[in-house]
C-alpha cells in the first residue's frame, strides 16, 4: 500500500512516498481503507520534533515518539474511510461501515499512521460511524479540531449563557471551539484576523474582535471563560498572565491549548456526532491535497494561517 513515511525529524521534506506492508486486522481489530486523513499542527510538532530534548515535554515527547527518528514512521492521527475488514472478536463495526475518528485513546497503543491507504484499529479506538450526510472529506475536518475544542470547553465548565472568549478562532481548534460553545449556549466573543472575522461570524460567534487593530480590553467585558486556541508558544495577548486576569469575571477560568494533552473518550466523538448531525456542527476546510503532496500540505499548515483545517485525499479518485 502507499503510505507517506517519516524516517528522521526534520523540515517537511523528510516527508517520503513509500509502498510498505498492508496491516492486518488482530481477532479485536477493523482494517480501515481510509479516504482522507488532515494535517494538523500537532503533526507538524511531531514531524519536526519542535520541542527542545533536554526539556522536560520535550524530554518526554522524546521516550513516547523516539529521540532520534520516529518510531512509527507514518504519522497522522485523523482518518474517515470504510471498514474493509475485521478480526474475529469484532462486533461494533461491519464490513462496508463509514466511519471517522483519530488513532489516539486508551483502547490503541497506536498513535499515528493515517498517512496510509489502510490502518487497523481497536474496535475500542476512539472512532464512529461517520454522519450519514457527511462526505468523507468533510468528516476528516472534524475530529482533530472538534475533539480537543470540547476537551477544553468541558475543562473550563463552559454551560448555557456563560460568556467565552476565544483566541484564535479561525483555526483548526478555534471554529469548532466557536461552534460547540454555541451549541452548549455560551454566548461567543471571537477573536482573528480581519480576513477571518466573516467566517466566525458565519459559524455563529456572538461577536468579533479583530486582534490586528484592537486591544482584547478595550470592549471592558469580563468573560466566564477564555480559551486561548493559539497557545503560548506562539506570540499573543493572552501569553500576558495579567491581561487574562483583567478579562476574567470573579471565579472565571483560562484554559490554553498548551495546557497539557487532553483526554479524549468515544463519548466524546458521540457528542460530536450529535452536534453535527443537528447541524451545530461542521468541519472547516481551508485547503485540500493529494496524498502525494503531503510534504507541501505540512510547509502550508506551518505558515500558521490556515482557516480550519487542511485535508488529505489518500483515495485517488
């Protein structure tokens, strides 16, 4: 099968096609023919390895992916395809079933290798029958972004009529952050660019804050909760301990995105479905590429100014 392999951590170009062994299923295993998989930002880290080794998340980063070249060569963690397969002991998942998700959770120790025409999965893995109105495309935007939004919005209590601010609302993360805490009845202050602020308004943010010419204080509201998309990491308002201080409502809570790994669970996904399928919910596309230009997609999503996602097509149509 084809596969986009990763032999060393470096720039995009380490990123090589390859034809490598087809997996097969274990007796509690689906053998998944995946349609489109996404390049997310944390597969970038990955690749890269932008984590310094003697420090302690990159020290760590280093014992679970290899220190001097990744253990499992083919990364990706989002898939949706179809169930070509299954061992013995399955009974969740049916030959032919559409399903989505992404490799990591407690039931698979694999936790990469969607950069491939084919993968076996734990029938316990965190995936799902994908939305019947979704296309595949479509489906692959989703739980990247979805999953870990709705890690943070569960971590920062985010209920009906709580007052969310969210940084960086136009990414992978931040447009389905906008959307589930609408869909849980948060009211939304959204802030981006000024190319995006036309887009989060149309995922249903309250309001805008276009951060290229306004100060985050200058509406003086105070917020139930701030979810900063972005991370410290990278250079922005809220990596001001202070400033977030003076944003926040008596007992309200921060969250940002480099605040730890969240958990996922399958409930997760559930809920994801539920959302999407009444329409509260959909995946933002930025770009799509062939399985062949994978390295070109990982130099694009680097830039830092993707709207939502970037998908993969690994099934040539």
């Amino acid at each position: 099968m084809k596969a986009i392999i990763c032999t060393q951590y470096g720039p995009p170009e380490v990123l090589q096609l390859a034809e490598v062994e087809k997996p097969e299923p274990k007796k509690n295993e689906v053998l998944i023919k995946i349609h489109d998989t996404a390049v997310t930002a944390s597969d970038c880290i990955v690749r890269g390895f932008n984590l310094p080794r003697w420090k302690p998340m990159g020290f760590m980063m280093g014992l679970v992916l290899g220190f001097k070249k990744p253990r499992q060569p083919i990364l990706g963690m989002v898939l949706s395809g179809v169930v070509e397969s299954s061992g013995k002991s399955v009974s969740k998942f049916n030959r032919g079933d559409q399903i989505y998700g992404w490799t990591i959770s407690a039931a698979s120790r694999l936790k990469f290798s969607t950069y491939a025409e084919y993968i076996c999965l734990n029938e316990n893995a965190t995936i799902a029958k994908k939305p019947e109105k979704l296309s595949f495309e479509e489906a692959a935007a989703i739980p990247y972004g979805g999953l870990m939004a709705l890690s943070y919005l569960k971590k920062l209590g985010v209920k009906n009529d709580a007052k969310i601010l969210i940084y960086g609302a136009s990414g992978a993360i931040g447009t389905a952050a906008v959307q589930l805490a609408k869909y849980l009845g948060a009211e939304v202050t959204a802030v981006c660019s000024t190319a995006n602020l036309e887009l989060v308004k149309s995922l249903g943010a309250d309001s805008t804050i276009d951060y290229t010419k306004e100060k985050l204080t200058a509406t003086g509201e105070l917020f139930d909760c701030i979810l900063d998309a972005v991370g410290k990491k990278k250079s922005n308002e809220l990596a001001s301990r202070r400033l977030c201080n003076n944003l926040l409502a008596p007992n309200g809570k921060y969250i940002s995105v480099d605040d730890g790994s969240p958990k996922i669970r399958i409930e997760d996904l559930t809920f994801l479905n539920q959302a999407s399928e009444a329409g509260k919910l959909k995946g933002v596309i930025d770009r799509t590429f062939p399985l062949k230009q994978m390295a070109e997609a990982h130099r694009y999503v680097e830039k830092g100014h993707k709207k939502g996602n970037v998908i993969i097509k690994v099934e040539e149509n």
